[in-house]
C-alpha cells in the first residue's frame, strides 16, 4: 500500500430539504473529498466533521489544517502494509479521529480496489442489500410531522426516526404514532436534554419507541446509565461513542442498549469493526449512522452496514433524497427500504470529476 499522492477537494452541495435538529439549521453541505494514489488505482473519502463543532468537536478547516500540515506529510511517498499500519502511522495523535478517517478509509477503499473486492467482503460483511430507514429534522408542526413521515414510509423506508428537542418531543412522536401505529419509530436528540427532563423522556416509554438515541451530553456515559435505569425504551449512543472502548463503557454500564455506528465519528473501517464486534459479544444491536453524506461516505457506510451485526436499519437512505446531483457517478438508491450494496472493487463508485471539479472550492495535489 504505497501513497504516492493525494488530492484535497471541497465542494458545496445545497441540501433538497431543511434540515433542523436540536442544534441547529442546515440548508447545504460543505463536503471535503480526499483522493489516495497508489500503484495505479486511487481510494476514496469524504470528511464527517462539519463548518461548526455542533455535533461533535471536529471541524473542516480544523481537518484540512491537519491533513495539509501533519497527515499527509508523514503518509506521501511511504508504504504500508495494510490500511491498519496506515492508520497507526498516525497513532500517536490525540482526538480528531473524523480527520484521521479521512486517511484510513480512503486506505481502505485504495487496498480494496487493489485486491480487487469490495469493500465490505474485505470488512467481513456478507450481504448484497442493506436495510434503510430515515431521519427526519423537526417541522413546523404535527401536521406537517405526519406527513413528511407518511411520505417516507410509502417509499418503503424500514424505520423512521424523527429529531426533537425540549418543547418538542412527545407531541410529534404521539401525532406519528396515532397515524402509524406499526411503524418502527425512533427519535434522536442530539444532546439535548440533562437528567432535569427525565420525567418528559419517561413520557416517551408509552409509544413504543425501538429506542431514544442520544438524549443527554454529547461527552457522558454516567448520566445515560442514570436515564436508562428509569426508562423502558432502551437508549442509543450516538455522539458519546467515539471508540471501542467507550462502547465498552457504554454498554457495561448500561449507558445504553444500542449503539449507532458512525465510522468517521469512531476514526475508520477498523475501530467501527470493533465496535460492532464489541456490540456483538454485549449482545447490543447495532446500525449505520449518517452525517448527510455524499455518495462517497454514504458508499463507505453500505459497505460497512454489511457486517452482521447491522441488525437495525441505518441512516443510509437514497442519495437523491439530499441532492440534484451527487459527486459520485453510480445512484445510490434504495427501493423498498433495501440498499443495495454497491458491486466492483472498493466502495464501488467513482467520483464525477467533471461536476466536482466545477464546482470545488478547495483542489489541491500533495506530492512527497
Ligand atoms: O445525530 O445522527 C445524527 C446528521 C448530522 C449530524 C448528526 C446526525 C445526523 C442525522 C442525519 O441524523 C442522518 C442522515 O440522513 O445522514
Ligand atoms: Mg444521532
């Protein structure tokens, strides 16, 4: 595995949809796409971490500083054994680990390609299709609640999970739940609310929620072991799970009962694998997350959900749902609430550079 260039580019891509969460509004997204050359094949990635540290602490131009300055320096011109050592290659390094993904999954698609599999056989994932619901941002009201929801269950989607926050929480999950009284629900908070509103997330134990993903500080296990004792729905750890062993933490404490996989939020391919592994052995389910990716994480994201621990439906919904165009030649589109996977060496899509090109803000070559 011999780097012998890279390639940063970042492009803007204006969402179909207003995306509104506990944290904020989002209308586009900024996307940084990184390209390793190898001995004549190229892997992909594109960066998690967002224009400001709302969801977690990373940022872009945090990112694209290391990348530029301390990453790349230390990986051009050198030669790895696997997408293991690349990684270690940055070990040293606290934090950051959605930057430090960007290297390790573009390595992982780069071997991938090189061996000539897809990605998620290379994982240890055995499916062709995964399963797919949606996450939904907060709306105007109810009635707009309902139907943006009914829209996505006619497209087949296989759970719908919808974002609250303090003052909107049990009106819309009851509003959801009288119109669909078999959908798989869940909700997602974003950190929003301490242990001072449990009485209002208790209210929420009588709609039959698969489970409440991350109610409490983006940084705490010991308050979520405290929700959960008082709860039946079981919790989801999103943000407070950036490694295996805060998975392991998690679940020993019964901090929560499943766990959402980000692969970039956890520092790559290896550590989500650990993850799921670590789940596994807890007997804790485990799915997919999303940060409204473009085709090249959301093509990383159905390799990975291709690992049997992926008992749940991910985030990973169709790419036409975000965009007019996407940066990646091939559709991902899911039929029936079923992804399919991607065929072809590595993530299986190819970037479409005439359109990236066009519209990047930021292109840049690295050589050794
Ligand atoms: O908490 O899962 C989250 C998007 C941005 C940041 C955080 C989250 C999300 C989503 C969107 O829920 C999932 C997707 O459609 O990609
Ligand atoms: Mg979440």
């Amino acid at each position: 595995l011999r780097i012998h260039a890279a390639e940063l580019l970042v492009v803007r891509l204006p969402l179909k949809f207003r995306f509104e969460t506990s944290f904020g509004v989002q209308t586009e997204k900024v996307v940084p796409l990184l390209v390793l050359h190898g001995d004549g094949v190229q892997g992909l990635s594109e960066g998690t971490m967002e224009f400001a540290p709302m969801y977690r602490e990373e940022t872009i131009v945090g990112a694209l500083h290391l990348l530029r300055e301390v990453f790349l320096p230390r990986l051009l011109g050198q030669t790895f054994a696997n997408p293991e050592a690349l990684h270690d290659a940055l070990g040293s390094f606290r934090g950051n680990r959605m930057a430090r993904a960007m290297v390790e999954m573009a390595a992982w698609d780069l071997w991938a390609r090189m061996l000539n599999v897809p990605l998620g056989t290379l994982l240890g994932g055995r499916r062709n299709s995964v399963e797919v619901g949606v996450s939904l941002g907060i709306q105007p009201d109810e009635a707009a609640t309902v139907d943006v929801v009914r829209r996505h269950v006619e497209q087949g989607y296989r759970r719908i999970k919808l974002k609250i926050r303090p003052g909107w929480d049990v009106q819309p999950v009851r509003a959801v739940r009288e119109a669909f009284p078999d959908i798989r629900l869940t909700v997602d908070a974003n950190s929003a609310y301490t242990l001072a509103d449990t009485g209002r997330l208790r209210a929420l134990d009588e709609y039959g929620l698969t489970y409440i993903e991350q109610p409490l500080a983006w940084d705490d296990l010991v308050d979520h072991a405290t929700l959960q004792g008082r709860l039946r729905t079981p919790l989801c750890l999103d943000e407070s799970v950036a490694s295996a062993q805060d998975a392991r933490k998690g679940l020993a404490l019964d901090a929560g009962r499943v766990i959402n996989v980000k692969v970039a939020r956890v520092g790559g391919h290896a550590e989500a694998r650990r993850v799921h592994d670590l789940a596994q052995a807890f007997g804790a389910p485990v799915w997919c997350g999303g940060m409204l990716e473009s085709g090249v994480g959301r093509a990383h994201n159905i390799h990975l959900s291709t690992l049997p621990g992926f008992t749940l439906p991910g985030d990973t919904s169709s790419a036409s749902r975000y965009w007019e165009t996407d940066v990646v030649n091939e559709p991902l589109e899911a039929h029936d609430g079923l992804m399919p996977v991607p065929t072809g060496p590595g993530i299986g899509v190819t970037l479409n550079r005439d359109f990236v090109e066009r519209i990047a803000e930021v292109q840049e070559e690295f050589h050794p």
